[in-house]
C-alpha cells in the first residue's frame, strides 16, 4: 500500500509556523520557571545556593524520569494511572533480587535493573494491549493495574519492605558528578533518549501522527495497535528505571512506595505543554514542566508555606495548565478556519 504523507509533529519534519509554535510554546515555560526562580530567590536566601539546587535536581528525577514515558503515552491520546503502583511492583522485584545469595554484587545490580525494566514493561505492555485491542479507554485498564500491581508488590514482600542492599547500589543514590546529582544525570539521559525516539525517528513520528489523527496512520498501511503498546511498554520500561533509582535513594524497596507518583508525571508532562487529546507536546516541555513542580515544591517548603496549601498551590497549577492547553487548541482551531 502507498505510504500516505503525515504530518505527525510540530518537532518532526512540519511546516516553519509549526516549529516555531512548538518554540515559543517551550519558551513560555521556560520563562514561567525563570519567573518561579526569581520569586523565590527573592523570598529566600537560600533558595538558589548551591545545596539547594542540588536538592532540587534530586527530587525532581524521579519524576522526570517517569515523566518521560508518561509523554509517549500522553502523546498517543492515553494516560496511565498505574505508574506508581507498577513502580511498587519493581521495586520488590529488584529488591528480591538483589538479595539473591551467591551473587557478585555488580551482577546483582546488573539483574535486578534488568528485572525492574522488565516487570515494568511487561505491565505497560498489559495496559496496552488491552487498551489496544479491545478499544478500552486507558483510564479504565491502567486503573485496574493500578490495584493488580499494588496488591501483587503487597503480596510478594507480605507488606514489608526490602532492605539491606549492597553498598555501591546505596551509594549511588547519594553520589555526584561535577556536584550534580548522578541519578539526575540519569534522568538527563532518558530525556535525551526520549528527544531523539520522538524527533528523529520514523517511530516518534507515528506516534504524534497517531495523536492527531490515528485513522490516517491506519490508512498509510501502519500498525495503529503496535505503536500504541509500544508507547506503553516504554512508560512501563522507564518506571522500572525509576523504581531502581528510588531504591538507590531510600535504601529499601517498599511496597508502599510511589503512592500518588502518576499524577505528579502527568502533571509534569501537561504543565510542559503537552495537549491530553494528544498528538502535541515534547519531552524538553516534558522537562521543564518537572523542574516548574520541584521548584515551586521545594520554594513553598523554604517559605514556610504548610503541606495542605502546597497540595492547594500545585493543583492550581495543574488546572491552569489544562485551561491554558484547551485555550491554546481552541485558538489554533480558530486560526485554521
């Protein structure tokens, strides 16, 4: 069959106006986060020292990390509720493997990063495939997963947590690089992973064409269900990462772990700009949006602010940025006629 021609992103091969839209769209970010580091560089003396920007960078890796396949699945019109139970799952997975006897440590380490990335895909891979070819609202499947991968982690550990790891898989939770965090360093590298799948290959284009418009991709002669569990697959794949790097942070792997985590990925990846009809968005929009929630997190803890006006302030946020998405899609609708 004819390959028809698709115009699948703004990033990927589209008209001058498209990308230059996608700029400014990433810069009005920027800026935002530009103006939050200056309010709070002005209400604290701490804030921007040097200590506290390391902070900032390792709280925010986790989340960008999972943020990042959190896009792949915004991107295709889906979302997925199940991250932060999945990242449970893998995490007590990796755990029980590291405690393996008779294995050497880097190869302990080596197998249980294997297994998390694993365990994870495997469950994106259930999501996608039941959300694929059933016609199932995503909503729904990764709901239900959300509750098999918790009760499973709960079930696996008898709800106690994993601990005693080897001291280089502890230590690098703690380890930096030039005074940057490694386990940012880490995220930095899944971004730019993420920037080239999505902006230089045949796959990352599809997977905006399916976004704007999945019948067009069905009628170039593309597999429209193959790109859709693929998409999941890569959100279950980089929880697995997360999940491992958490682990490196608490020194535990606790079934318990990464309550409420999906709705910060999501949050990170719709403050970034990315549109939850699909087909619009970026992984450095993705990045941006993550920063904008560590900043203003860690700004209103230095400023004195309680944790129940926190959760007020970053909800707010979140409801602005899907205002301000609707009214950038109905502007554009608008220009097109």
């Amino acid at each position: 069959m004819q390959t028809m021609n698709l115009t699948p992103s703004p990033s990927a091969g589209a008209s001058m106006g498209d990308r230059a839209a996608l700029v400014l769209r990433e810069a009005g970010i920027g800026l935002a986060l530009l103006v939050l580091l200056g309010v709070f560089a002005l209400l604290s003396p701490i804030f921007l020292t040097a200590g506290n920007i390391t902070n900032i960078f390792t709280q925010i890796s986790i989340n960008v990390i999972l943020a990042v396949g959190m896009t792949f699945v915004i991107l295709i019109g889906g979302i997925d509720l199940s991250v932060g139970s999945v990242m449970a799952l893998c995490a007590v997975v990796a755990g029980t493997v590291l405690k393996l006897d008779g294995l050497d440590p880097a190869m302990a380490i080596v197998l249980a990063l294997a297994a998390s990335i694993a365990v994870g895909a495997a469950c994106g891979l259930v999501n996608g495939a039941v959300s694929a070819w059933w016609a199932i609202p995503s909503f729904i499947v990764t709901l239900g997963m959300l509750n098999i991968a918790r009760g499973a982690a709960l079930q696996w550990t008898q709800a106690r947590s994993i601990y005693e790891f080897p001291d280089a898989f502890n230590n690098f939770g703690s380890a930096t690089l030039l005074g940057v965090p490694a386990i940012f360093l880490v995220a930095l590298a899944l971004v730019a992973a993420g920037w080239f799948v999505l902006n230089r290959t045949v796959f990352g284009r599809l997977v905006y064409a399916i976004g704007n418009n999945e019948e067009a991709v069905r009628l170039a002669g593309h597999s429209v269900r193959f790109y859709k569990i693929a998409a999941f697959v890569i959100c279950g794949a980089a929880v697995g990462v997360g999940a491992v790097i958490y682990m490196t942070r608490l020194t535990i792997a606790s079934p318990i772990s990464g309550i409420g985590f999906e709705l910060n990925a999501i949050a990170a990846v719709i403050i970034g700009g990315t549109s939850l009809s699909g087909g619009r968005g970026s992984i450095i929009g993705t990045l941006l949006g993550a920063c904008i929630i560590g900043v203003l997190a860690n700004g209103l803890i230095l400023i004195g602010m309680s944790d129940f006006l926190r959760q007020m302030v970053t909800g707010f946020v979140i409801i602005l940025a899907v205002v301000l998405d609707v009214l950038r899609a109905r502007l554009a609708q608008r220009a097109a006629r």
